[in-house]
C-alpha cells in the first residue's frame, strides 16, 4: 500500500464501503461492508444538479495498545443528521449512520496507519431522483454510503508553521450553509484560499468578513496564551467543529480561561506579539499558525514558529485520540480491528 504519509490526504482508500439506498422514505442496508466501487449514476441525477449532498469527517485511531477507537463518532452523527435534515432530506436514524461508519471501519482496519496517521472516514449522502427539473423539490431517493482513507498528516510538512491569509470582504459561505458540510459549503472558500496561496503563499484564507472573524476555509481559529484560549463564539455562519469543543474542553481542563466572543481582525497584530494562534480540525488536528497576512503585511506570531501552548493543547488531544490519556469524557469508541 502506498505510504499514507507522502501520499495527499484522502487520496488513498481501503477496500471496503458501507451503502444504504434511501427509496420510499426508508433506507436499505444489508447489514455489512461491501467491496469498495463505483457507483453509476444518471446523468440527470438530482445531486448533480443540484447539489443535494453532504457528509460528515471523523477519524479512527490506532490505540497505543494496538486495539482501534473511534473518537466522538456520536457527535459526529448528529451533526451529520442536521446536516442532511438541512438539505430538506429524509433523515436516517441515529443507529443507522452509527452502524454503517463502525461496520465500515472494521472492515477497514488494516488500512489504519499507527500515530501520527490514523483512518480518516467520510460518511456521505446524496441525493438520486433523475429530474433536471426539481430545482425546488429535495430528492426523495438516495444514497447513503460511507468510505475510509488511510491519512497521514492534512498539511503537508507535519506540524509546522502555517501562514493564514485575513480575508475581509468576501463572504466564508452562504448563510444558509454555514453549519452544513457540504459542497455549497465549502465551495466558496476555494477561489479566495487558490488566490491566497499564489498571492500570499497561504496555507489558508481565515474569513473575516465585515471584519467579524469566523473560521479558515477547513478549520476553526483559535488564541491562546499561558491563561486564555479565545476563539469566535458559535453561530449558525460556520461549521460547529467537533475538535474544537475537544480543544475548548481540554483547555479548560488544563487550567486556560476559555472565551468565546467576537474576534475582529485589529487584534491579531497585537496579540500575535504576545501570544500564539492555532486551527483546529479533524484533519488539522491542532495546526500552529506562525504568520498572518493582512492586507499585503505578513505579521509574524512570536518567533514564527510553534509555541509551547498549541503544542501543550495539541499533546493533550492526541493523548486522548491515541489512548495515551483516560477518555474523562466518554469521546472514544471501541471497535474490533
């Protein structure tokens, strides 16, 4: 198998796949994984047309006993099923998308690389009436599916220091799409982050519009010192990260004041004198920032280089997804592989 860790992420994938056909207002499962192949579609299919998708991005964790856990799969779930109930589609049952991910993870799991890589999993849903004409109709038929890819780091390089471009006019997504992962979601961010890497050499664009900032184009933003993690508090403009309520969880655990408030864009060169600046994500994990741009200045964070804070709060989460630390929180599940 191709190394995880010098392929792109997500560009790998095991053999395997869970798939449950949505007809009639109910879903259709066998009950087990099934070889991992193409799907053939009409070319009038509403989901192509229409963009009646969405998914969902967790991760699997070889433990530091070799047994495999799921981290948060439940929470991931839910937001998954307010995602799709968003989309004006047929809801699956809780049990449903829990099932399908574990059973697809077992039958995934030698494809799980040990730490630092892990077994990322993209539970999707798409919609699959062949009408062009059902601009204004949900799809009523669909499918369920979800796929496993063996991930080494999300940013190439490993834990470095990444350079955020401050992006202040144009909008992060719809409104409507915010808290949805979706296409129509994360759509918008991908002209703004391709100019800033050619203009900037960004490794992403952090959304500031109205100068209100948000989150980056994959990750949510956070601040920290030796007392304080601030990062915006929770709207429906962007996406409510699952590792970003692990990150302010152990963070409070760990002794930090946590606020979450409105962040504008004139506090980032003072604190970046003073303090250090992180994403997080389930594919960033905790990613350290060493410089901003805004405008046409570069603002170095401390020395440019990661700071023992966002290294303190990123070895705290990491303990926790490896079962090097106790799950205080019950975020960890257990499955065979």
């Amino acid at each position: 198998m191709t190394d995880p860790f010098s392929a792109p992420f997500g560009s790998l994938f095991g053999d395997s796949m869970t798939v449950a056909h949505l007809a009639d207002g109910a879903f259709d499962y066998p009950g087990a994984a099934q070889a991992f192949e193409n799907f053939s579609m009409h070319p009038g299919t509403h989901v192509l047309h229409y963009g009646s998708a969405c998914f969902e991005g967790l991760k699997a964790h070889r433990q530091s006993d070799g047994s495999l856990a799921i981290f948060r799969l439940d929470d991931h779930v839910e937001r998954m099923r307010q995602s799709i109930g968003r989309l004006r589609m047929v809801v699956p049952e809780s049990d449903l998308i829990r099932t399908m991910i574990v059973d697809a993870v077992e039958a995934n799991a030698s494809f799980t690389p040990d730490a630092p890589g892990s077994l990322y999993i993209r539970p999707t849903f798409i919609g699959t009436t062949p009408n062009i004409g059902a601009a204004a109709s949900p799809s009523d038929t669909g499918i369920l599916y979800v796929i496993c890819s063996p991930v080494g780091d999300y940013f190439a390089g490993g834990i470095r220091p990444l350079t955020i471009y401050v992006e202040t006019k144009v909008p992060r997504t719809t409104p409507q799409f915010g808290m949805v992962k979706s296409g129509a979601n994360y759509v918008m961010a991908l002209g703004p982050t391709l100019d800033a890497k050619r203009d900037h050499g960004a490794d992403q664009v952090l959304f500031a519009t109205g100068d209100d900032i948000t989150e980056t184009g994959a990750s949510n933003f956070f601040l920290v010192d030796d007392d304080r993690l601030i990062t915006r508090q929770l709207d429906e403009s962007f996406l409510h990260g699952v590792t970003r309520n692990s990150v302010i969880t152990l963070a409070a655990e760990l002794g930090y004041e946590v606020e979450e408030r409105p962040l504008a864009t004139a506090e980032l060169a003072d604190w970046a004198s003073t303090g250090e600046i992180f994403l997080s994500g389930t594919a960033a994990v905790v990613a350290p920032v060493g410089t901003v741009v805004v405008g046409d200045a570069p603002v170095m964070v401390g020395d440019g280089q990661p700071g023992e804070n966002t290294l303190k709060i990123r070895e705290a989460l990491t303990a926790v997804l490896t079962g090097n630390a106790p799950d205080n929180n019950g975020w960890r599940t257990a499955v065979d592989g």
